[in-house]
C-alpha cells in the first residue's frame, strides 16, 4: 500500500480575477462585469503590445447566452490599443488552442465556463503556442486590468459585432483526424455521444463521421441556456441510461466546452479520467512511445490508479488540480501523458491542452486497434472509495491559520492511516473549500469528509 498523506493548500499563485482555468464568474456581475471585460480585453492587447508580438488575437465561445456579448466586449477592449482580432465562433477550448498556435495568432481568448451552468461564464487566455498563459503572467495582466479600473470608471466602450469565419473551424476537425489516425474503423459498433449541449454540439457528427459506428448523438441543441443542464460529463447517469437502453457498445459525455471526456462501458461501468490514463500508458508502453515510465496526474488521482501502474513498473507524478499544473509537471519530468480525475486528459505529443473530442478518438483508436472492449481494457484498475465535500466559505484564509480545521485533519489522517488519503485545498475558481477523503472503507471516508467538513463550516463557512 502506498503511503498516505496529507495536503492543504491552494492554487500554485494566489491571483484575485485568474482561478486554475481563467477568469470565472456570474456573467454580467464582477469579475464578468461589462467594464471588467472591456478592460481584461485592452490589458491582454498592452500586454501583448509589451512582448513585442504579433497585433492579432483569437477568440473562441460556447453556445451560452452570454458568450457573444463578453467575447463582443474582449474585442472592444483589445480594438482600444490597435489590436486585430477574429472571431472563430462556437468552438471546443481545445480547438481554440489549437488554431492560435497553428494559424500564428499572438493570444487565443476562450469564452466559457466549462462544466458551469449558464449563467456563469468564463475567460480563458491561451499563449502564440497553444498553451495556457504561465500563473506570473496572468497575474501581470490582472495587475494592470485592477491599476486600469482604478483609473476611473469606463463611461461606455464601443459596441460592435464580428462575423465568425467558419473555415478556421474546418481546419480544426481536419486536425482532429488527422492526429487521431485516418486508417482505424469500428465497424457496427455503436456509441452514444452526449455533447452536454455545448461546443461539441457543432463538432460531434463531423468527427466521429466515416469510422463504421451507429453514432446516437443526445443533448447537442444548446440553446444559451440548456448548456450542462443534466447532461454531460457532470451528469453521467443520464449516459449510462442511455448507453444500457441502446444496448451501445460504449458512451461518451463531454463537458460545456468539450475539454474533457468520460465514459460509460456497455455494462454500465463509467471511466473516469483515471481509468482513460490506465488504459492509454498501458497502449503508449505497449507502442514504445510512453515516456520515462511517468503519468502525470493530480493530488486528486485515485490512488488505485496509482497502484495499477505500480504494478505495471509505471510510475504516478501528482501535479495541483488543473491541467495547466498537469501540463507543467509533464514538462519537467520529460513525459507525454497525463490528465485528471474529470476527464483532462493530455496526449502532450499531440496537444498542447486536454482535449475531450482528442481523448475520445483515442480511446476508439485503442479499441479498434486491440480488438477490446471498454470493460476489458479498464481491468486490473481498482477504484478506491473517494468523496469529496464542497464547503463554501467567506474566504481563503490559509487552513494553516484555522486550529480546529488542522487538528480534524490531521486527526482523520492519523485514523485512517496508511490506507486513505486526506486532500483539502480552495477551489480556484469558486468561494469553496474542497475535502476529498479516500480508503479502503466507504462508510469512514464519509464520516471523516463529514466531520472535516464540519469544523471548516464552523471557522469559515459562508452564513
């Protein structure tokens, strides 16, 4: 058995606007207030203005109500200082990576906020590479968005609309087949789809098209406001129904934005992104392109995934939840795969940020080409109770500071002992402290979530 552990902690930098993936929020209200918007917009045109880059930008959205309007306002802000920018439309995040890099823009802006109701909305701000901007340079840019709103309020910015060029999304799917390999097929086989009435929604049919499956696409009408409503990946039950009614061979749900992928086996079994990594450094070693025996996952990893590889002589690095902080451990230890419990899943020699429609083409190439079904390849991956509880908070104070919330803590740790793991960390997009607790035993890991729970809610719980 792996040694336990305990962690607390928060996001690698501490920023105020930029969480673990952007910039996230109520849309209309702070920090998606209209003149927050405009001014993340002229702030990322200075910035790239600073670096000497290229004056154009790319800016990607999901189908919510509000997307158009923020992505509109960006625009507005970035035209301020002489900045171009294109507007590619509803596109996955992934695909907004993608395009920025390979069609040589400076910066991609992504308008989302993944698995979140519509109401919320997001920002997200990819590099001239494709990669997430480093944590040091989202905080200089929110430096300058905090000094530029205290300079007086925006009285009114210029409104304006841009057509979206529908060939940039093209060239995207061609990526996606092209990557995913053109010689594979899965002939008679059927998969359900579930598109969490997002961005995969305009994308689905075209890249699962002329592999031999029935395809059953569900839930990919988004209209503004449908968006993650008890479907997609946060809601998996709703696949599984339909996976077992279909008798399917195998389910695939995405998220808001289509990021991430899970999967329902035809017996009902869900994969998550644990069981994705298994199954792909299993398939990587096996190809001989699996680098340095390494899968980088997150201190929320199962650690039943972390004891199937052990016993394959594979090794399991943990990185901070996101998978920017995946893609930064990747790129230390030298290795190409690696991803989170939710579906993030990074084939880094392919990508350059996880990619749900990506993960899913993989995961059917391993199929097609071992000749396995789902069950089969995920055997021998022990899943270890885990729950995690979502306390909200009136603030971030350092758990460090809060006396009774350490001694549960480490109280909960020293019970369970070296079969269970302890993790509470602050989320980095919401007023929410998040305890995960895993064992061996169900009914301790909920007792003690339970009473951790209980003691940050009596220092710092939201009343």
């Amino acid at each position: 058995m792996a040694p336990s552990s305990v962690r607390t902690g928060n996001t690698p930098m501490e920023k105020r606007l930029f969480g673990t993936d952007g910039i996230r929020g109520v849309a209309g209200e702070p920090p998606l207030a209209p003149a927050t918007v405009f001014a993340v917009g002229v702030c990322i045109g200075q910035y790239l203005r600073s670096k000497a880059l290229n004056q154009r930008v790319l800016i990607g959205e999901d189908p919510r109500e509000s997307s158009r309007w923020i992505a509109e306002t960006v625009a507005a802000g970035l035209q301020k200082v002489n900045v171009g920018t294109e507007i590619v439309g509803v596109i996955t995040t992934p695909g907004l990576a993608y395009l920025t890099a390979s069609e040589r823009f400076a910066a991609g802006i992504m308008i989302s906020a993944s698995h979140n109701p519509y109401r919320d909305n997001g920002i997200k701000v990819f590099s001239a590479n494709g990669f997430k901007l480093p944590d040091e340079d989202e905080l200089e840019i929110e430096r300058a968005i905090f000094a530029y709103r205290q300079g007086g309020p925006v009285l009114s910015f210029p409104g304006f609309s841009i057509e979206s060029n529908p060939v940039l999304l093209k060239r995207y799917i061609d990526f996606l087949r092209q990557a995913s390999g053109l010689e594979w097929t899965l002939p008679g086989q059927t998969l359900v789809v579930d598109c969490a009435n997002g961005s995969a929604s305009a994308l689905a049919k075209d890249v699962f098209a002329e592999r031999g499956m029935q395809l059953k696409i569900r839930s990919d009408q988004p209209n503004g406001r449908n968006i993650n409503l008890n479907c997609g990946s946060l809601h998996l039950e709703t696949l599984r129904q339909a996976v077992l009614e279909e008798k399917a061979d195998l389910g695939v749900a995405f998220d808001g934005d289509a990021d991430r992928a899970l999967f329902v086996t035809a017996t009902g079994r869900i994969v998550d992104g644990d069981g994705v990594l298994l199954i792909a450094s299993r398939y990587l070693r096996q190809q001989g392109a699996l680098r340095n025996g390494v899968v980088v996952g997150t201190v929320m990893s199962n650690l039943g995934l972390e004891l199937a590889l052990a016993r394959e002589g594979l090794k399991l690095l943990r990185a901070p939840v996101g998978d920017k902080y995946v893609l930064e451990e990747l790129l230390r230890c030298g290795a190409n795969l690696g991803g989170e419990q939710s579906g993030h899943i990074l084939f880094l020699d392919l990508a350059t940020t996880g990619d749900g429609l990506l993960t899913a083409l993989q995961m059917l190439r391993i199929l097609a080409e071992k000749g396995q079904t789902l069950d089969q390849l995920v055997e021998g991956l022990e899943i270890f109770p885990q729950v995690i509880r979502n306390v909200r908070v009136r603030e971030k104070v350092p758990l460090e500071t809060l006396p009774q919330v350490m001694e549960q803590i480490q109280t909960s740790q020293q019970r369970l002992g070296d079969h269970g793991r302890v993790l509470v960390r602050y989320s980095g997009t919401e007023p929410l402290a998040r305890v995960m607790v895993e064992a061996t035993d169900a009914a301790e890991v909920e007792r003690h979530a339970a009473a951790i729970a209980r003691a940050i809610e009596e220092d710092i719980g939201a009343r």
